[in-house]
C-alpha cells in the first residue's frame, strides 16, 4: 500500500517504527491523512477493531483517546467503504426479494400516519401494500453473498433491470409471486416461484428465498437495535450490515485487517 507525502505527493515513503511515515524525497515526517483528517495508524485500528465489534459510540469514545466530531467522521468513512465493497455479477441459483424498512404504523410519529391518510384519501399509487416505508430489494446468491439497495417502487420496470444488472444470464432466479418479477425468462433466466400465497416456502427441489428472508430478518434486527436511523443515512447502514453479512464467516482479527485496508486504499 502506497503512502502518498502531504508535502511532495511522493508516494516514495517508509513507516518508521512511531507509526508515523517519511518521504524519502522531502524528507516530511508525517501521521497518514483519512480524507482531511490526520490520526496515527494505531488509533485507526483501534477504532477500527472497536466498530467491528459493534460497540456504541460512547463505548468507543471512552476507550479511545479521539474527539465525537472525528469519531462521527472515520465511522462514516468506514460505512461509506464497506458500501462501495459490493459482490461481484452472480451466476448459478440465485434468490432475489423485495421487503421494506420502517417501524410499526402505531409507533410512528404523527405527520408520518398524517401522510398515509391524505395519501389514501387522496387514492395515490402507493409503493407495495398501501406503505410509506422505505422498499429495499435484494439478491442472494446460495454461496452466501448478498446484495442490496434501497429502490423507489417495486414493480417490474424497478426490480428487473437490477437483477439484470447483478445476475448473469442463463441463472437460476427463485423469487416469490409478486408480480414485479413477472416476465423474467423472457429476459435470458430460469425462473422458478415459489408460492408463499399459499403457504408453500420451498419445493422440495432447491427452489425457495429462505436464505434472503434470513437475511432480512437480521437487517432488520440490527437497524432496529439503532433505535431509529435518519432516512439519509439508511444506505450507508444497509451497506454496512451487507458487507458484515458477506463476511461473516472471517475471524473478527481478519475482518480488522479487511476493513482498514479498503479505508487506506481509497483515503490515503
């Protein structure tokens, strides 16, 4: 990995044994700069380590010597990388499915359960089953990768060009009967359904969502553990939970080593 000196822009440079960097062009001693933030390498993976262990805020406050502002900062950055880590085109028996994102009507605020009732009254096309939450469509291939991304509306012209995108032609697509999904053999797929209307969650044969579904289940778990996320903020946590669900099965000191180097190798 190539550090580049905040004098010289030299990327000729050897870590001394502080943690700190020199340039061998200039001669600049230095401390590694994330986006406009300079902290010694020691402290980033120590921030590191404490956010793959998930711990709040002020636990990591407490533990590390570094202010709320810059803290806020390099969790951000961090979010923002495991965002941008996204599997590769799958191919084989892939599952794809729609859910949506939001509390429980009763526990919302008052101008949320205003809008649904002027919309209503109002006979608007309303995204799904008469909802304001946030829609989030998602495919999982049966290797254990997961993607997913918030969406406007989930019907056809919304969800098909997505699985085009990140499904490879001649795949195996199971998906459930919503009508969205309507027309994709047509499109290069094998498609198999898998009838929930009916009670039915796999044929018996390999085709069915549960390994989506279970991946909805612990999104949804760990966002409602945040106790409530502003709605700009959603996609970095969605991308968040993804990369952690794509890597679970790395040890916690792997994940450190995979985390830190996506963050050097965009900000440094």
């Amino acid at each position: 990995m190539k550090i580049l000196c905040h004098r010289c822009k030299n990327n000729k440079t050897w870590k001394l044994k502080s943690g700190r960097f020199r340039c061998s062009v200039c001669g600049t001693t230095f401390s590694p700069r994330i986006s406009g933030i300079c902290l010694p390498e020691k402290t980033l993976k120590k921030v590191i380590s404490e956010f793959i262990l998930e711990h709040s805020t002020n636990v990591i406050l407490s533990r590390v010597n570094i202010s709320k502002y810059k803290l806020l900062k390099i969790l951000t950055l961090i979010r923002i990388v495991m965002a941008r880590d996204l599997p590769e085109v799958f191919d084989g028996t892939v599952e794809v499915d729609e859910t949506y994102l939001g509390g429980q009507m009763k526990n919302r605020r008052i101008k949320d359960k205003m809008k649904l009732e002027k919309i209503k009254g109002s006979r608007k096309k309303l995204s799904g089953h008469a909802t304001i939450k946030q829609p989030i469509f998602g495919i999982l291939c049966r290797d254990g990768k997961v993607w997913a991304q918030l969406i406007h509306n989930t019907e056809a012209i919304d969800l098909q060009p997505l699985i085009e995108n990140q499904v490879k032609k001649g795949s195996v697509v199971c998906s459930d009967t919503w009508r969205g999904y309507t027309g994709i053999a047509a499109k290069g797929y094998v498609h198999r359904l898998v009838k929930h209307s009916e009670g039915i969650y796999s044929d018996g044969k390999g085709n069915h969502i549960n390994g989506l579904e279970g991946f909805w289940g612990y999104l949804k778990r760990k966002l409602a553990a945040k106790g409530g996320i502003r709605k700009e903020k959603l996609p970095l946590f969605l991308g968040e939970y993804v990369w952690r669900y794509n890597y679970r099965k790395l040890s916690i000191r792997d994940k450190e080593i995979k985390a830190y180097s996506l963050l050097a190798g965009v900000y440094y």
